[in-house]
C-alpha cells in the first residue's frame, strides 16, 4: 500500500470528527477547563462608572495651570462609596477603584501632592484624563465577553465572574476509552519477566488526554488474541466517543487490532508518510445503536506522543466543540543540521533555546521516551529535506498548549 502523505490523513481524520452536541448548564467554579457551548454576553458595563486607577486627589485639571496650586479638599471618596459633584477649584481625596466625581477630570497621584490640613498642594500639572478608567473602557452591556467554542481558562472564568455569571452552558466532556494491546507489556510495581517492558504508554496517553480535557475510560492491557482485542472494543464503544489503542498496528501474525476493529465496525488503515507513526489506523466501531471513532497508534511510545500531539490532539478538539483546534505553526530557526533521508515528513524532537533557535535532540529514535520530556515541541521536516544550521523550519508546540 502506498505511503499517504502526512497532509492528506490528517485532512481526512478531521473532516470525519463530529463534535459533540450535548450540553449542560455547569457551576462557573466547576467549569474550568470546558469548552462554551453559547457565547457569553455581558449583561453590565465594566467599569460601571469612571474609576480612579491611583491613590491621590481627584480634580479638574484646568484648575492647575501650574506646580504649587493649593486646593481645598471638599471629600473623601474611598471604593465603594458614591461621590457627591466637584465644586469647581477643590479636589476630593480618592482611593484606587473609587468612583471619580462628577465634574472631575483627572486624578493625580499622592506622590505627587503634598497635604496641608484641609488643603493639598498639587505639585504636578496633570493632563486631562490622568490615572482615571473611563466607564465602559474594559467591557460594555449587550456585548459578547466568550465566544462559543472557546475553553474556559482561569482568566476566562475570572473575566465570567467579573460580571456576575455563576454559571455556564458548556458541552458535555469528551469520553475517550483507551487500551494498549501487547502480551509482552507488564505495569509498573510488578516484576518485570525476561523479555517483558513496563506499559509506559499507558502514562503518555492517560496524561495527554488529561490535558486535553477529556474523561479516560482506562482498559488496560488487552492480551493479543483476537477475540480478546473485539471484547475491549465492544466495551469502549458502548461508554466512548473515541477509543484510542496503541500497539498491534502492523501486519504481524500478533497484531490484531486492525482485523478486530474491522470485524466489530469499519476501518481505513492508513501507511502514512510519517516518521515517527507510519502505521495508524482509522475509523469506528458500533456496539448496538452507539458508534465510537477509533484511532490506533503504533506501539512505540514517542511514536505514541508524536501521534497524539500531531493527530488525535487537532481531533479530538474538534470533537469537543473547540473553534481553534491546534496553534499556528512558526517559523524558526533551525540551529543544528539535519538530513531527512526517506520519503515520509520527519517530527523530530527540538526544543527553543536562550538565542531563538531550535536545537535538536541527539538521537531520534522512536523508542526512547526520554526525548519526548527534553522536547517542547517538534519541527516538521519535509521528505528528502536537508536542513542547515540557520535554516527556517516549520515548529509545532508540544503538549500544553491551549486555544
């Protein structure tokens, strides 16, 4: 089967994720990490009214024509109480967050006044407008603050509250089943037998998906029997949106997975021209009226982590409802030299360093995990590229990243 180019499945793997369509109604202080199902409209204007950003004195600033001007201070306004109007030729002591008086223009700041008794000497000539946040300067009624498909951030929960909102229309979490077939593999905390590897992709995934926002329905390890294989997939898909495997991918007399996911629903397997993660696979499984997606991974784990960040993350975002399913990519320097000797598009493991380039992690190899917590990222290297110290090359941010 010929090698599908990296651009092209990635075009089909989005174009088939359905986002989900369920919504609820969620706590604000529950809600973080959600994807907004509706737009949310300010109902108030913030600041409500002009404010005073410093400590000092509100006044006009016509009546400082220049330094030394002595003003009788007609009141105290600290935040939260209303001022009265400013007679013309007084000031009025004012706190940062009060409201500014009626009549007054602008504030100056106590380091720049000096009091005497029920007068303040206004060292400074202000302009109109100084230290004062005009009403409506941050948000206006009737407008939209977030929009549908965004992902409520800390500072997004904090700009809902900023105008009363103690709830939120969100969708519903994404449920995604994941299992790792392999009869060699062995969890951590038990003995490891001859010829047996500790299950670290259970790690990479479970977190990846976690930061993603998702909810995990774990399987485990799945033995590599067919029969065995179709009964974990059967399960995911009467829970799961999306079921998630890594290992059993290839064409050995021990990989069942693809044969398993085609006997319980329907698959594209796709050989794509990708270094790491050339064998993935695609499509769905049904478990009476319900249906999952389905994406199989290699069984290598930075394969697994390359996969995840440059395949299922942008899907599975889409799937969640988010309008921006994955960063743009930059154009960096490339402080290292590197050759692409086959023909499928290279990820490396690269990560910014202090003079705004890129440097490359030494050895490649899809085998070893420890590149992929060294890297913050990768550089996508086309087919046949020779890269050279100096070169621009497209970066893609690692996991954390959040639209």
């Amino acid at each position: 089967m010929a090698l599908l180019p990296f651009a092209e499945a990635k075009a089909r793997l989005l174009a088939s994720a359905r986002p989900v369509s369920e919504t609820e109604d969620l706590d604000l202080a529950a809600a973080f990490g959600r994807v907004l199902a509706r737009d949310l409209v300010s109902p108030l204007t913030v600041p409500p009214f002009d404010n005073a950003a410093m400590d000092g004195y509100a006044l006009r600033a016509g009546d400082v024509p220049g330094p030394g001007v002595r003003l009788p201070v007609s009141q105290r306004v600290a935040a939260g109480a209303v001022a009265l109007p400013l007679a013309p030729g007084s000031a009025a002591r004012i706190f940062t967050g009060a409201q500014v008086p009626e009549g007054a223009d602008t504030v100056v700041m106590q380091e720049d006044c000096q009091a005497e008794g029920d007068l303040v000497v206004v060292n400074q000539v202000p302009p109109p407008g100084q230290h004062v946040r005009r009403k409506g300067s941050d948000l206006l009624a009737g407008k939209s603050i977030l929009a549908a498909g965004s992902r409520l951030t800390a500072a997004a929960m904090g700009l809902a509250a900023s105008v009363g909102f103690d709830r939120v229309p969100v969708f519903r979490p994404l449920k995604v089943a994941i299992f790792f077939t392999g009869s060699e593999l062995v969890m951590p905390g038990n003995p490891l037998p001859a010829g047996h590897i500790y299950n670290s992709n259970r790690y990479v995934m479970r977190g990846f998906l976690q930061d993603l926002g998702a909810q995990v329905l774990d399987l485990g390890i799945i033995r590599d029997e067919r029969e065995a294989t179709r009964e974990a997939l059967r399960r995911a898909a009467a829970e799961a949106d999306l079921i998630v495997t890594s290992g059993g991918m290839s064409e050995g007399e021990e990989d069942h997975v693809t044969a398993a996911v085609q006997a319980e629903g329907h698959i594209d397997v796709w050989k794509i021209a990708a270094k790491p993660g050339k064998p993935l696979a695609f499509g769905a499984v049904a478990n009476g009226n319900r249906q999952a997606a389905f994406i199989g991974l290699p069984g290598n784990p930075v394969s697994v982590w390359s996969g995840l960040l440059t395949l299922v993350a942008p899907f599975l975002r889409r799937c969640q409802g988010l309008a921006v399913i994955e960063p743009d990519r930059q154009r960096l320097r490339a402080d290292f030299g590197y050759q692409v000797k086959g023909n499928r598009m290279e990820f490396v493991r690269v990560r910014r360093n202090g003079k705004g380039g890129l440097d490359i992690y030494p050895t490649q190899d899809s085998a070893i995990i420890a590149s992929a917590v060294w890297a913050d990222g990768v550089a996508a290297i086309p087919a046949g590229a020779t890269i050279l110290p100096g070169d621009l090359i497209e970066y893609l941010p690692g996991p954390g990243w959040t639209p």
